[in-house]
C-alpha cells in the first residue's frame, strides 16, 4: 500500500488524537477511582464548581455531550449527591443542574487531581502543551461549526 493513500492509518488526524484521549482517560482513572468518578463525571462536576447553577443544555454545550449521554451521567451524580437537577423558575421547560454541598466538597478532595497528572507529563515542553491546547480548541470549533453546517444540509 502507498504512503500517501488517504485510507493509511498513519496519515489519520483523527487517530492519535482518538487514542491520546484513550490514554489521557486511562491516566486519570487511578485517581477519578479514589474518588467515585468517571472521567465524564469528572468534567461535569468541574463545570459545576465553576458555575454553581448552570442549564442542561449549556452543561452539554460546554461539554460536547448530547443528552442522551448527559441525562444518565446527571442521574448517576445526583444519586452521589452531587446534584440536583430541578426545573427553571423562569421557564419550566428548561432544567438547571445545582451544585450541593456535597458537590463543593467533593471539590477539596479533587484538588490534587490536576497536579498529580502534571506529574506523569513532566517531559511534556509547557509551551507546546500551551500550542497544543490552543490547536484542539481551534479544531473543536472548525468541526463544531462544520457539523452546524452539514446538519442545515
């Protein structure tokens, strides 16, 4: 087979990137283990430190998670304790994830999450940890704004 055949695994964007995300998930594991999570528990509670109170629908946004995923991992954190969802005061149809105390506690046990994984990447350059973040931000848009266009199709 030819090196330049655009069916080679190798000439793939999409494949390191597919199995760098595996390997980041298996990195956090031990950890997110200590503390009951999954990776995308993880990321949603974080959302919920940050913001408090926050939409459904922003919290699948801000995620890229599509409710059929998201209502099932809110469920699964509100059984925790984490959070409750209820029913906007402004507009019924729109239901809001809060944040517990048991949720912002959860937040003092999660502080050395961040920093232990630091440490398994210390040969990672930080500036190009800096270009690499800023990159997949910049293809996460290209593609988001992509698949807007092809779904108008």
């Amino acid at each position: 087979m030819e090196k330049t055949d655009p069916l080679r695994l190798e000439n793939q964007l999409c494949f390191p990137l597919y199995a760098c995300a595996r390997e980041i998930v298996k990195a956090y594991r031990p950890y997110l283990d200590e503390l009951g999570l999954t990776y995308t528990q993880y990321i949603t509670m974080m959302v919920l430190w940050e913001e408090e109170k926050i939409s459904v629908k922003e919290l699948g946004q801000k995620l890229h998670l599509d409710s059929g995923t998201l209502t099932p991992l809110l469920k699964k954190l509100e059984g925790k304790g984490y959070l409750t969802r209820e029913r906007s005061r402004e507009d019924e149809r729109v239901v809001m994830a809060c944040i517990t105390d048991e949720g912002r506690a959860l937040k003092q046990e999660a502080a050395f999450v961040p920093a232990a994984m630091r440490s398994k990447v210390t040969s990672f350059d930080r500036n190009d940890a800096k270009v690499l973040y800023g990159l997949l931000y910049q293809l996460m848009e290209i593609l988001g704004e992509a698949n807007c266009e092809g779904n108008k199709k």
